[in-house]
C-alpha cells in the first residue's frame, strides 16, 4: 500500500490479509448479466450484493470499471441521467456461479430527468432497498471536489428509513488539492454522524490513478468476512 493510499483510509492502515482479499474477489471474471427497470424485474437472489448509488456524473462507471480492473464493464457517459436502471453485474465466476454481485443503480441529483422519471427510479430504489436480502452494503459515491450535497443527503435518508447499510465513498481524488483532502474528508465523516445505517468512515478514490482502490475492495471483503460469507 503506497504512501497515499495510507491517507485515504480513516483506519491507521487497511490489514494486508484484507487488501490481499480484496485484490483476488475482483482478480476473476466479470460480467455485466440483468437490468431491471422495474422492482417485479430483478434477477433471483443469488450471491452476495453490493450496490451503488450516486448523483448523476459522480463518477460511478468509472469506479466500477477501476474497481474490476475493466476499460468498459460499465458505460462511462458525459451525460446526467443515463443509467436508467438496476444494472446487475457478475463478479468472480459466470451468473450463478459468481462470488458477489455489482449492482449499479440510476443517478440522481439532475434535476432535467422528468418528475416522472425520477419517481419511478425512487419506487424502484425504495423496493430494491427495503427488500433485498442479499444485498449487504450501499455505497454512496460524493464528489470529493464538492462534498456532500443536499441530494446526497436525501439518500443518506432513504437509506436510513431502508435500515440498509452504507458507506460512503468520495470520487475524483486526483482532482483534489493535497491540502484539501483531509479537509473533505473530516466534512463527510461530520455530515454522516447524525445518519444511523452509515458506516463511520470514508474512502477517498480516483479511478484514473487508481488511489483508493484498494481500500475499496477491502470493504468488501471485510463486509463478507464479518457476515460469514
């Protein structure tokens, strides 16, 4: 773990037992295998789930694909409100036989989307969140060059009320001056201590320099370890 990334955890250091895990539950295959527009749409339960959620642009593609060491797992797009659905992606075997799943949920925050759109995004997140029991952890990515804001703090609320645990994730690190990034970090950690479900500390990642990244695949391993899964 180089020096930078000994910054962007809230921890004195990720264990190497867990990072090592981390690496190898995304060093297999990956796969990009349903979409659900709708809640009667979603794939049977399965392997363990981890979604993520994010305003529109908050960098969620890209996450994804430096996250699975892919240039194209998830589509990278320069316009707000693309991922109009659930998209569930396979990792660490073929569907139904994979080690865990990625579950990439619609932006929000981009206030073009039509009424219409954004209520049946809210209905179909609301069912996934509030029923899902394979689904063990929400990760909230927040722009680390803005912060949080009041859209993210929405869903910190749904989360909340979904009694569904979350993480939140700050993105675009690179873009960050060095002597900023303590600063975000402190300010996130502050505007979660009132939220319940969320857990009490951050990741700071870049998907261009890969900062971060590791840290991130051991939450998912450490989330798997303390679950017995």
């Amino acid at each position: 773990m180089g020096q930078s990334d000994q910054h962007v955890s809230q921890e004195d250091g990720v264990k190497p037992e867990l990072l090592e895990a981390g690496r190898l539950l995304f060093a297999g295959e990956a796969e990009f295998f349903w979409a659900a527009a709708k809640a009667d749409g979603l794939p049977e339960m399965g392997a363990p789930e981890f979604a993520f959620a994010g305003r529109s642009n908050v960098g969620k593609s890209s996450l994804l694909n430096a996250l699975t060491g892919r240039n194209a797992l998830a589509r990278t797009s320069h316009t707000p409100g693309r991922t109009q659905q659930l998209n569930f992606f396979a990792i660490g075997g073929a569907p139904g036989q994979e080690r865990l799943r990625l579950v990439d949920m619609p932006g929000y925050g981009f206030a073009a989307v039509s009424k219409e759109k954004i209520a049946g995004w809210t209905k179909l997140m609301r069912a996934y969140l509030s029923g899902r029991a394979s689904l063990q952890r929400v990760f909230v990515l927040v722009d680390g060059r803005h912060g949080v804001k009041d859209s993210d703090r929405e869903m910190f609320k749904l989360l909340d009320s979904s009694a569904q645990s979350y993480q939140v994730v700050l993105t675009k690190r690179d873009e960050v001056k060095k002597s900023e990034i303590s600063i975000r970090m402190a300010e996130t950690l502050k505007a979660l201590e009132k939220h319940p479900a969320a857990y009490p500390g951050v990741i700071f990642t870049s998907s261009k320099t890969s900062e971060g990244i590791g840290e991130l695949r051991a939450a998912f391993a450490q989330v798997l370890a303390e679950r017995g899964l």
